[in-house]
C-alpha cells in the first residue's frame, strides 16, 4: 500500500468525522457561558477606531 493509498483511506474514513466535529466545535463555542464577552468585543471591535468622521 502507498503513501498515497494511506492518506486517502484515512481521509475517506475519519477525515470527514473530524472536519464535521471541528465545524461542530467552532459554530458551538460561541454560545458557551463564558464566551459572551469575546462575542461583544468581536462584535464591536469593527468600531474600535472609528471617530464619527472627524
């Protein structure tokens, strides 16, 4: 069996269970009990240096 072969059933048979479980993660972990500050500062961080125009 080659390299190749190798890496290919690994992605055909958990590759897919890890990227699924990853994007899983990473969507939930914003609606954990301690995230809601880093959400606030995320969400306003985009206003950080804005100085109305002046």
């Amino acid at each position: 069996m080659t390299f190749y072969e190798t890496l290919r059933h690994f992605a055909d048979s958990y590759g897919l269970a890890v990227i699924v479980a990853l994007y899983l993660v990473l969507c939930l972990w914003h609606f954990l009990p301690g995230g809601k500050e880093h959400v606030e500062a995320a969400k306003l961080s985009i206003f950080k240096d804005d100085d109305d125009g002046q």
